[in-house]
C-alpha cells in the first residue's frame, strides 16, 4: 500500500449567523495565510455554482418555494457533491477554509421546528473539520445589526434561534471567537487559532464527522 508522505492541509470551517463577519474573516485569513507561504482555498457553501446550488439560490432569494426536508437535503447534497474534490486538496496539502459548512445545515433547517438529529443525519460521514471558528454576535449587537438583506432567513428572531441551536452543536474542536470587537483584533485572535491547528492537523489522519 502507498503511504502518502505529504503533510495534509487543515479543514477549517467558519459558523455563525448571518451578518457576523464570517465572509470577511475568510477573505482576510486566506490572504493573510498566503502571505505566511501557506498553500490555502476558500469555499463556501452553499456552492451556488452547481445544479443543485442553483436550486438553493433560487429558494433563498424567495423565486422558488420547496418543503423544509427537501431543501434542507439539498444543501447537504451540496456538501456531499464537494467532497471528493475536497478530499484531494487536503491530502495534496492545500488547507481549505470553509465558509460555512453542515453546522449551518442543523442550525437553519432546525431552527425552522425540523428535528435535529434528522437534520444531523444526512450529513454523518462527510469530512470533520480539524477547526470550526464560531463567530458569535451578541445579542444586543445582534438586534443592532437588524437590517438584515431580503434573503428567506434575514429576520431577527429568526437568527437568534439559529444562534441557540449553533451553542447546542458545539463540540471540543469548536473555538468561540466573540464578533463584537473590530475586524483587525478578530482576525490576530483567528489567524492564531487557524496557524495553530493547521500545524497540529499536518500527520493527523483525516476524520469522518459524527462517526
Ligand atoms: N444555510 C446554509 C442553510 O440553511 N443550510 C445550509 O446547509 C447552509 C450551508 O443559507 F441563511 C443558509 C444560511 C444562510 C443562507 O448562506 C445562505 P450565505 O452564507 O448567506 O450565502
């Protein structure tokens, strides 16, 4: 059997709510990581790029109603269809940062009263992430923040469920990263987080999430 001896890239996911800085975290650490000599790719699900994707957008943007269950198998089908690709980016050494990942996929779909294990299972197996950087806006800034855009889930109230049920998926690798502060202090506290763990995930083997 061939033994891969190149070091593997790390799996970094972000979570949070909509509007708590997630997409421009992404952006400044993938800069910053390439400018430490990193090899390192951003994504972000859902992929609206893919046949499926466009189904999630057009159900996002309002153009398209579907039942709770279907879409929400659709964006973990959304998931599934990347992660072959996935796969080799890591084991070639490439670090992926993810905008949002299965964490997201629980924390909506149940946050709409579907049952949380259920919403769980369709996504058991795909790759575990070796870090979820949870960004996590308080409540006050929350309501602060309220003109949400005209996407389905841009509401208030809507969002601070989100936000409970995301405090209810955390796990060990978790790490919490208060969105309160300004955009340069979140991305020092992130930046050391992410070059930590990728130096710590480089001989670890890769994971199947929820196995
Ligand atoms: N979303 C995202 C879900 O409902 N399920 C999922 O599996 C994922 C990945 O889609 F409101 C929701 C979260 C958000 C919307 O996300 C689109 P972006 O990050 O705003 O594109």
């Amino acid at each position: 059997m061939k033994v891969s001896t190149t070091p593997r890239g790390s799996l970094i996911v972000f979570e949070g709510c909509d509007r708590s800085g997630k997409t421009t975290q992404c952006a400044k650490l993938v800069e910053s990581l390439q400018a430490q000599g990193e090899e390192v790719k951003l994504m972000k699900f859902p992929d609206r790029t893919t046949t499926i994707g466009t189904l999630i957008n057009n159900y996002l943007q309002m153009s398209q109603e579907l039942d709770d269950r279907v879409v929400h198998l659709l964006f973990s089908a959304n998931r599934w269809e990347a992660i072959e690709s996935m796969k080799k980016t890591l084991k070639a050494g490439t670090t992926l940062i993810v905008d949002r990942y299965a964490f997201s996929g629980i924390a909506y779909s149940a946050a709409k009263g579907l049952d949380l294990e259920w919403c769980r299972s369709p996504d058991i197996g795909l790759i575990k992430p070796d870090k979820v950087i949870y960004l996590s806006v308080n409540e006050q800034i929350m309501s602060e923040r309220a003109n949400y855009g005209n996407e389905r889930y841009e509401k208030i109230d809507f969002q601070k469920r989100v936000h409970n049920i995301f405090l209810q998926l955390q796990e060990p690798y978790w790490q919490n990263v208060s969105a309160d502060g300004s955009i340069d202090v979140i991305h020092k506290e992130i930046n050391t987080i992410v070059s930590e763990t990728i130096r710590d995930s480089k001989v670890k083997p890769l994971l199947k999430l929820w196995t």
